[in-house]
C-alpha cells in the first residue's frame, strides 16, 4: 500500500498536483527567467537533453 501522506494522500497523488502547481509557476516565468531555471536544473542534472 502507498504512503499516506498528510491528509491521507497517496503519495502518486501528491507528485501529481506538485507536478499541476509547478506547470502553472513555470509558464508565468519571462523568458530570462526560464533560461536561469533551465540553467539551474541542467547544471544539477535534473534535465538530461536526449
């Protein structure tokens, strides 16, 4: 059985609106802000370009 986190949430639901909250912030970033994200994210190898 999956975790239950804080109010009883699978832990598959919670990544899922973590991932709706994050999509939402990012596209409200400028430009220049999404370069200093993806920067950021590729120097920690959170972004891995195939």
């Amino acid at each position: 059985m999956a975790y239950k986190g804080r109010f009883g949430q699978t832990d598959e639901f919670r990544r899922d609106e973590l991932i709706r909250i994050i999509e939402h912030s990012v596209e409200q970033l400028t430009l220049p802000e999404l370069e200093a994200l993806y920067y950021d994210m590729s120097t920690k190898n959170y972004i891995n370009e195939q």
